[in-house]
C-alpha cells in the first residue's frame, strides 16, 4: 500500500533549491529522506550513481513506497551488463603477422598464442555491452553500481544520454584522483552531465577537504578552487611534516565558516536535532543475575582460561579472546573450538521474554539480539514476527509489516550499518555482560 508523500519543512527548502538550481549538494543526515526529496525534486528520466547495496534496494523499494513514484520504472544496470571480454595483440617475433585475438578466440587463433615465435603486445580488457544495448533500455530511473559508473562512461562515450545524475552517498567522490571522480568530472566538463544532485550524510568525515572535490563536480571550480593546490592554499596549512614532505593537512581558523558560506548557494545541510521530531532516546538497564552454576562456569573461565563442558573445550589464550568468550557465557550460550554452541543459561532469555510481551502489549518494539546469545527462544504470542538482518539493512518501516515485535540478529560490525529510520518507540536490545 502506498502513502502519499508530505514534504517536511527542510524537505520543501531542499525541493525549491534543487529547482533552482541545475547542480546542488543535499548533505541531509541518514534518515532524513534524502532519496524521496531527490526523487520528487527531479523530472526523469535520470541516471543515479550508488554503493552496490544503496543501488539493488533503496531506489526501487523507495519509489514503490509513496503514490506520486509508484508508476517510476527502475531499472537496474547490474553486473552481468559490465561482463568483459578480453582482446589479445600478438605479433610474430620476425613481424611477419600481427593478429588481434578476442579471448579465447578459435582453434587457429590460440596455436599462434602457443607458438614459440610469437609475443603479446597488449592485453586489454574491454566491456562486452555496446552504447546501442544502454540505449536500448527504457526506463525512468536509470541505477548503477558506483563500481561500475566508470564502465557505463567509457561504453557509452559521447553518445552518454543521461543528462541529469545524482550521486548518492557522495563522499565516493570525495578522492579527486579516483577513477569514479574523474568520470564524473569529465562528463561535466564536456557538458553531458548538465544537471547534478549529490546526495550525503556525512560529506567531509574527515574535515572541510573532503568538500572540495565534491563542490568541485558542482561548479567546476567556481568556489572552491579548480585544483585542490588552490583550495590548500586558500583553506588549509600543513599539519604533520617532515622536512619539505606533508603528510596530512589542517583546516585554516575560520575556513569551515568561510567554505560553508561559499557553498552555501547550491548545497544544503540538515541535521538530526533539527529534523527529528521524537525525543531523544532513552536506556534503561535492565540488571539480570546469574544462576549459581552459570556464575561458577563463568568465575572459572575467568581463572583458569580453559572450560570443559558438555564434551566440548573452551579455552582462551588472549586476552581479547577471554572476554568475548566470557560476554558469551553471561550470555547463556558460549562456543566451543569445534563451534559448537553449548547453553549454560536462559536467565538473560527469560527476563528478553519477559520485557519483550510486556513492550509488545504496549505497542511493538525492535529487538536487536546479539549472536552471543546463540538460539533465542520466540515467545508463543510473538511467533511469526522474526525478520531478518538484511530487511533493516537500509531505511527499514516497521509501521509497513504491521507485526508486534521484530527480531534480528547482528554482529556489532552489522549493528553500524543498521538503520531504522520509522521505527516504534521502544527498542529492547541484547546484553552487556556481566
């Protein structure tokens, strides 16, 4: 079911700004609604530029979410479409014949490759897709792998059709030298890319330096510099040093206030305290003690460095290692050097159970559970609503799957790239320890 869309506040200013202007930067904080603001604020078709996860799911779940883009067809350029094929120069050591050999080529072809006398001038690797078979598909939204953007460029060339490109999450373009920037840069250049909207939550994490090249690829050079020598020497010193070598550059007093203001025209910047229209959230610890046996496990682990249980051995030879496996027996379910997972206790699970209906009668809550725990245990009224991790990978709406109580299990390395962006007001999360 779809939902009609209702600009917030920042969402209209973002709107209007990228009407008036053919090139603006929307560094808006995750969560905020980038995707559906750039969506309406652009007239397809388009051609969006994203990390490869960004790119499979957001933009087609995003643009079947809201009533106003439901009709949008997505068309996603995946890998398959980039698959290369390799072209070979040989040449005959005395000149006579110079071959080009498309990999792996005829019979005929791969004995002059073996043949003693003869040598490879050049390997290339070059795409199999032509600029006609791009061409060819139709769709309103056009989605690339940002891996792959390189690749759409050098196959499509001049004939390039996409005048309007949104880069999201833009600090792939933040290194000047790389190759995705530079395509970029030269599509604007040469005046194929007249319309670009760059999209990011965090556009500089490593300070104002970080803006320049993605400014750059809105106004080609205008404000901050057409090189970054220049935007160093207009905003930054020398930070660390040795001799005449720098090895890291510092931002000059008042150079964030000053570049902001430069850039103040075509790029925007929204941040959560002043979007969020919830109360900050709230952690309550919930203190579960340790059955007597559970507690003894545990102390002797902690002494010993080496447990025996249930047929199976668990020992420690670093420090590091003891206190995940000594987190993993507060737990109640610890792994063995066969990973094998043997449960010690369920008291951490009966008092999940417990909270968990408790929340759930009074609304629904998130509950993230750590891998520690091994096997959790699903209350008989909260049967059927697990969903797993890569359903909340991204901007995930609870409101959407109408379930009390959602489950997933997570590493902390996951737990960061987790995002719940419309999510109820409770969330019960796993353990700390002991």
């Amino acid at each position: 079911m779809t939902a009609t869309y209702i600009p917030r506040l920042y969402q209209a200013e973002a709107i209007e700004l990228a009407d008036r202007e053919p090139c603006v930067g929307l560094f808006m904080e995750p969560g905020s609604g980038k995707t559906i603001t750039a969506m309406t604020a652009l007239r397809p078709p388009y051609l969006v530029v994203a990390p490869k996860m960004v790119a499979q799911e957001v933009w087609t779940r995003e643009a079947a979410k809201w009533r106003h883009t439901e009709n949008l067809r997505v068309l996603l350029f995946d890998a398959p479409f980039f698959d290369y094929y390799r072209k070979v120069t040989a040449s005959a050591i005395w000149g006579s014949e110079t071959r080009e050999i498309i990999r792996p080529g005829t019979l005929e072809d791969q004995d002059f490759l073996m043949c003693a006398d003869v040598v490879i001038d050049r390997y290339e690797l070059l795409p199999r897709a032509r600029a006609e078979d791009v061409l060819a598909k139709k769709a309103d939204i056009y989605v690339v792998n940002r891996d792959h953007f390189y690749v759409l460029a050098k196959i499509l060339g001049k004939k390039w059709p996409f005048r309007t490109v949104i880069g999201d999450e833009s600090t792939s373009f933040k290194n000047a030298d790389s190759t995705r920037s530079k395509t970029m840069h030269w599509l604007r250049r040469h005046g194929l890319v007249t319309r670009l909207v760059l999209l990011s939550g965090t556009p500089s994490p490593r300070g104002i330096e970080n803006l320049w090249a993605q400014v750059r690829l809105l106004d080609l050079g205008k404000r901050l510099g057409a090189t970054q020598k220049e935007f160093r020497e207009r905003f930054m010193l020398p930070d660390q040093r040795d001799g005449k070598r720098i090895f890291s550059w510092k931002a000059k007093p008042g150079a964030r206030d000053k570049v902001t203001s430069l850039i103040s025209d075509i790029c925007m910047a929204v941040r959560a305290d002043v979007w969020r229209e919830t109360e900050p959230p709230r952690v309550v610890e919930r203190i579960v003690q340790l059955p007597d046996d559970a507690r003894e496990l545990y102390n002797r682990m902690e002494d010993e460095l080496h447990l025996e249980l249930g047929g199976g051995v668990i020992t420690a030879a670093q420090a590091a290692v003891l206190t995940n496996k000594l987190l993993q027996i507060a737990s109640g379910a610890v792994l063995d050097s066969e990973s094998t997972w043997h449960v010690v206790h369920d008291a951490k699970l009966d008092a999940l159970e417990e909270l968990l209906l408790l929340l759930w009668r009074g609304g629904g809550c998130v509950r993230l559970v750590s891998r520690q725990i091994g096997l959790f245990r699903e209350p008989q009224e909260l049967r059927g609503s697990v969903v797993d991790l890569d359903d909340l990978v991204g901007a995930y709406q609870l409101g959407e799957r109408r379930v009390g109580s959602d489950t997933v299990e997570h590493g902390q390395h996951q737990l960061r790239n987790l995002r719940i962006v419309r999510a109820c007001s409770t969330v019960a999360a796993g353990d700390k320890g002991v």
